[in-house]
C-alpha cells in the first residue's frame, strides 16, 4: 500500500462536503463526447454523407480538407479504395457503440445473475460458480475470438458473443464480493424475518443496493469493449471487411501510414475520444457513487 | 390458565464446525401465554440468538442444524412445516426485531416502500389504503408526521427512529410471538427508555407474546414477567422476574446479579464473575458452569444437573437445588 492516507482525505472530504449542495459539477467533456458519437451514430443515414461503401478509384487517398488537394467532399480524405473517410468513421460509430453497449449489457446481465446466487446461496454453489468465473477470468478474450471467427466465421454477433463470454466473470466477481458484505447486514435478515423468499431477498434488497457498482463497472466497460472490438477488427476477427468498422480502417491504412496517414489516424482517433470519454464518465461516476471502489 | 401461545420444548441446535460440534441450543423450553413477557439473558455465544433464529427456522445453514424438539405455535409444531409454510409464518405470527438499527433498513429505499412491502404482503393492501395503512402504522410507533416519513429514506432518520420503523414493520401484521433480540442495546438511554416504554404499550394493545432478549437486567426487571438465564445452550434457571432477582437459585444467576452496579451500594468493587465463558465444543462433562462456579460440589464435575423445580413456576438446573443432593460445597 502507498503511504498517504494520513494527510490527504480530510481536505478532500470537506471540498466534498461544500461542493455537493451546489449540486455534481457534470463532467462535459465525456458527456459531450458520447452524446456527440450518439446522436452522429443514430442519425448517420441523414446526415447527407457520401455512401461510405461507394469506392471512386479516381478520387483514393485523396487528403483531409486542410492539406493540399484535399476538397469539402471528402472531408477527411478517402482511402485506399476512394471511399469517403468522414462517412466511414461516422457509419463505423453505429459499429462501436453497439458492440459496446450490446456486449456490456449481455455481460452485466449474466454476470451479475451469476454473482447475485453465488453471494446469496453460498457454500457449494458460491464454490463452483465461482471456480467457473476464475477460469472463464483466465482465458484471453482475444484468442477465444480468433477461435470463433475462424470456426464460426467473422460476424458482429460472433463478437458480442466472444467478448461476452469472457467479460460476465467480471461483474460475477464484484457483485458477488458486494452481496457477501450486504448479506451481513440486518435488513437482509429483517426481510427474511418478514418473510421474504430468495426471489425477493434477490431482486428487492440486494440488487437494488448493487446498481450503483454496476453502472459504474458498466460505464468503465464499454470503452474497454470498443477497443477489444476494434482490436478484433484490426486483427480481421472481427466485422467483416466491406461494413466499416474501426479497426478494421486502421489495418487497412497500417500499410500506408507514411504516404496517407489520415486513412488510419481518424479511426484511430476517434476510438481515443470515445473510450477516454467512457473512461473518464465511469471514473466520474465511481467517485460520485461509490467512492471506495478505486480498484475497480 | 390459557394455552400458551409458544410452547418450546427440549429444542436442539447444534452448530457443525471444523473445530467440533458447537451445542448452541441443547434442550430448550419454555412456554409463553398471551401478553406474556419472557426476558431471555446470559453472556455472549450463551444461545440466546440460535434459540430466537431456530423459532424461526433461521439459522445460518449449512453449519447449524436443528436436530431436534418442538416448537408449537398455538398448537402447531413449526419445526414440521415446510420451507414454503414457514415463509408465511414469518412476520404474519412470528415477528422479529434485530439489534442493529443502522442496518436493519434498506437503504436504497424509501421508508414507505419499505412499510408497503410487508403490509402489502400480509394484508392484500393496495394503492391508497396501502399507504394510509404504512401511515397508520408508523404513527402507532409514535413517529411525528408520518404521511412525510413515508417519503423519507433511512439515512434521514435516527437510529431511534429507524427502530421505531423496524417496530412498526414488526406489528404490521400483527403478530402472534414478536422476538426482540438486544433492540435497544445500540440506542442512547433516553431513547432507550422510550422504546421499551412503546413496545410494552405495543405489547397491550395486540396481546403478542414477547421474548425478549438482553444482558441487561436493568432491562429485564422493567419488561419482563419471567426470566430464563442461559448458560452454554442451556436454561440454567427460569422464574417469575420477581423471584429470580431476589431468591436465585443457581449460582450463575447470583453471580450475574452481583455483577450489577448499584447507585449508593455500599460496595465498592464488582464482583465479576471468575473465568471464561466455556468453550462450547468442549464442554466438561457435567455441569458447564461447573468450572466457574463457587459452590461446586464433586458431582457437578461428573453428572450434569437435571431440571429442578424450586417452587410453582421457578425451576432450576443445579444440584444444590436437587432434593437427592448430598454433601457440602467443596
């Protein structure tokens, strides 16, 4: 352990104190940011953009705006194929964020039914739930996704599926630790007490109090997702080639990155802002919920 | 005399460690009527808790284990029914108060989602007359203002109101047996007061039997009409409150007796009772007061004391009690 807690928490505490009745100050970047890709992404159909798919071998690498050559049509340049860099980018968020926000709620969903009977029953069945989330920790998302690309074939749902698979031990894992510490309050007794089933013990008292630590582990997830996603992609385990995907953009600029770097820079960019924008909403979101989960 | 409404006999409980089977409760009775109270005292890990969780079926499995006994609730044996039955048993017939007020309200929620649960539950309740009822309730458990307290959420309150929220949630139903076990061990004195002085007015109105359970004697002689001292699983003695704390009959009793400061007693010094609390997996073979006691005889080492009535009403475990004993303290 570091050495500092005598000096730091009171000040902060008390900046905490203060501050609170003035209400959250909002972190606008992150919020700003999701917002944006999330409005672009759903309306991407309308936004008069060039048919991200439609290739013009008369116009390929053609320059972003701002450098010579470069004209308004293609925004951001195009690639290897002339196809319009902007639109991809802006059609490949739909992929992103729906890998993201699909794998992390499938996970969440399972991993937390999973953690909620383990920490709730225990004994046996906390032993071999548990000794299941150890090795599925233990697997690596990437190989079990190569596996399955080459086995079933490369395809959204394969990834949502890959990635999901292996991600639930997480959430097992920090939900059942909190059911653990909630089962020894009174209220869980209290309930019981009052005759309240397992069903109920469940869903009333104990998930409800686990909600905030999932919203946080959910929110810090998704960044985590895109970039396994587009890591697939880049890998070609992932989205099929002609859907624009933003992994898949960066390998195919990676052997033209000194004579057209934006083919694989603004893919790449736009993956930073969005997984920093979750990163740092769910960090937000953990110190205004759960200030003493900071390992997670 | 009525029938009693709990009628506990010979209750077994053993709790299965690595360390050896820990008796908890090893052959408890007792009866309680109508409107009775029965304080239920002795050191920490005595069995006073196992003996309140196994009444209602709760006690923590896999390690313990109710082997045995019964535990007729007017009539009805508990220990036979069902998982199922027992789920409604709990709360509509049997309610409980625990000792922790902080922790003993979801914190998530508001306390009048929390009342409505129960009520809902046990009286088929809905919309309005749910809420009005939950009011109802809290303002029988003297809580100012409760319509507003309804909307309030458990951190907002003090631990003395929480408790009073545990109380009105207790007698929602109202029930047959409440078990109140150390609800005010973590209150401050005053409110301490006000809360006994609730739960015996409770107590009146809905006719329910109480067990109540404390170290405090103070407590005990205020709210009780009988006591039951536990030692190591076992009633050691049990008699009429006025009886016990002026004519005890076991040693153990004496000495928790003596144990209590007294405003103006000429004494100066406590007497503290001498020695551990044993070792419930490994318990000496006869009495297990045996090797803290006094008085102890050659054969409280060998056999153990069996129950012993001392006079209607007030019985005993102890040999000295026993009309067959012989010999001299040793």
């Amino acid at each position: 352990m570091p050495a500092e807690p005598a000096a730091l928490p009171l000040p902060e505490i008390d900046g905490a104190a203060v501050a609170a009745p003035r209400g959250w100050r909002l972190p606008l970047f992150p919020i700003g940011a999701i917002a944006i890709f999330l409005i672009v992404a759903i309306v991407a159909p309308f936004l008069g953009l060039p048919d991200p798919h439609e290739q013009s071998l008369r116009s390929r690498f053609k320059p972003p705006v701002w450098e010579e050559g470069g004209t308004w049509a293609h925004a951001l340049g195009t690639d290897r194929l002339g196809r319009d860099l902007l639109s991809r980018i802006v059609w490949g968020s739909r992929i992103s964020l729906a890998a993201g926000v699909l794998t992390v709620l499938l996970a969440s969903a399972f991993g937390a039914a999973v953690g909620l009977t383990a920490g709730y029953y225990g004994g046996r069945v906390d032993a071999v739930l548990m000794r299941i989330t150890d090795a599925t920790m233990s697997f690596p998302v990437i190989l079990l996704a190569l596996i399955l690309a080459v086995t079933a074939g490369p395809s959204f749902t394969n990834v949502v599926v890959a990635i999901a698979v292996i991600l639930w031990a997480r959430y097992a894992r920090v939900i059942r630790g909190q059911v653990l510490t909630l089962m020894q309050l009174d209220f869980v007794a209290q309930a019981r007490i009052a005759g309240a089933g397992a069903w109920r013990i469940i869903t009333r008292h104990l998930l409800p109090n686990t909600l905030g630590t999932l919203l946080v582990l959910v929110t810090l997830q998704i960044g985590y997702v895109i970039i396994v996603e587009a890591s697939l992609s880049f890998l070609g385990a992932g989205i099929p080639p002609p859907t624009p995907a933003w992994g898949s953009m960066i390998a195919e600029g990676r052997d033209f990155v000194t004579s057209a770097w934006w083919v694989s820079l603004f893919p790449g960019m736009a993956i930073l802002i969005v997984v920093l924008a979750f990163n740092l909403l769910g960090d937000w979101l953990r110190d205004t919920f759960d200030p003493k989960l900071r390992q997670l | 005399m009525p029938p009693p409404v709990v009628d506990v006999r010979d209750l077994r409980t053993h709790i299965v460690t690595r360390w050896g089977t820990v008796k908890a409760v090893d052959g408890v009775s007792f009866a309680l009527a109508e409107g009775e109270t029965l304080g239920l005292v002795g050191e920490s890990g005595s069995g006073k808790s196992m003996t309140c969780l196994s009444l209602v079926r709760l006690v923590p499995r896999p390690a313990a284990r109710i082997l045995g006994g019964q535990v007729m609730l007017d009539g009805d044996d508990l220990l036979a029914r069902s998982e199922r039955e027992m789920q409604a048993i709990r709360g509509r017939q049997i309610a409980m108060i625990l000792q922790d007020p902080m922790s003993s309200l979801n914190p998530v929620f508001s306390i009048g989602m929390q009342m409505r649960e129960p009520v809902a539950l046990y009286h088929r309740l809905r919309g309005r007359a749910l809420t009005a009822r939950a009011a109802e309730l809290l303002a029988a458990v003297r809580i100012p203002s409760p319509r507003e307290r309804l909307c309030a959420f458990p951190h907002q309150l003090s631990g003395g109101m929480r408790q009073r929220v545990v109380g009105a949630m207790a007698i929602a139903a109202p029930p047959r047996l409440l078990i109140a076990d150390e609800p005010t061990t973590s209150l401050d004195l005053t409110i301490q007061s006000q809360y006994l002085g609730l739960l015996r007015e409770l107590q009146r109105q809905h006719r329910f039997a109480l067990i109540f359970v404390t170290h405090n004697l103070g407590i005990v002689a205020r709210m009780c009409d009988r006591v039951a001292v536990m030692y190591a699983g076992r009633i050691v003695e049990m008699g009429p409150v006025r009886r016990l704390f002026t004519r005890p009959a076991h040693p153990y009793t004496r000495a928790l007796l003596d144990s209590i400061p007294r405003l103006g007693a000429r004494r100066e010094r406590l007497t503290a009772i001498e020695g551990q609390p044993p070792d419930l997996s490994r318990l000496p073979a006869g009495c297990a007061f045996a090797p803290r006691c006094p008085s102890v005889m050659e054969r409280c080492r060998v056999e153990a004391p069996p129950e012993t009535v001392v006079e209607a009403g007030h019985v005993t475990r102890c040999w000295l009690e026993t009309p067959t004993s012989g010999g001299a303290p040793a």
